[in-house]
C-alpha cells in the first residue's frame, strides 16, 4: 500500500488536470485549502482556470513560502479571501484586473506589499 500523501497527490494532479481540461469560461468559483492544489492552480498551464472566476478563496492551515503569482489571472474577480498564502509583489504599474473589479477581500496571515501603490476603487 502506498503512502497516503502520495496517492492524494496523484488524486490531487488528477483532479487538477480535469479542471484544467474542462474548465469552462464559466467557472466562477474555487476554494482551495491545499496548497500543492494552490501550486497547481498557478502554473502556465493552469492558468485559463482563473480568468473567468469572481470568487478564489485560497485557506491554508499554514504559511507557505513559495509565492503563488495568481493576482495578474483573474479578470473578473470581485471576492478575495486568503489566508497563509505568500503573494509576490507587483509594482504600482503593473496589470492587475482585479484592482478594478474587487468588491470584498479577506486576507490573514499574507503579505500586502502586492497592493502598495494600487487602489481599489470598488472595494
């Protein structure tokens, strides 16, 4: 028998590659408490998944230090709710739809350097 964390992983990349192959422009939502399923979620490959969302909720139990570079993705995102997630910074001038279309955020335990320079007139 294998070990457990193992063949959640392969659960994990399986479930992720079928979300990546059939995520439609509609998807609009996902929670995520996992964080190689945070890891998944940034990669090139993976990325189309967040440019329809409103809603990521990203809830880990614990700080990770690999920053996941998902803030330039999402197009429409208007609810942001993250705890324990490293964020890279970005320069005011950097691209960042969701500064124009965040209504409500939640953050705890995460950097807000990635939000210096930037306003969010809808929040």
């Amino acid at each position: 028998m294998g070990h457990p964390e193992a063949s959640f992983g392969g659960f994990l990349e399986s479930l992720m590659t079928a979300i990546r192959r059939s995520a439609s422009p509609n998807l609009a939502s996902i929670e995520v408490e996992d964080p190689v399923a945070v890891l998944y979620l940034v990669q090139p490959a993976c990325l189309h998944i967040t440019h329809s969302l409103t809603t990521l909720k990203i809830y880990l139990s614990k700080r990770v230090d690999n920053a996941a570079d998902i803030l330039p993705h999402p197009h429409r995102m208007e609810d942001f709710e993250v705890r324990h997630l490293c964020l890279p910074f970005h320069p005011p001038d950097a691209s960042l739809p969701l500064i124009h279309t965040l209504r409500f955020s939640y953050l705890k335990s995460i950097s807000v350097r990635w939000i210096a320079g930037h306003v969010l007139s809808a929040l």
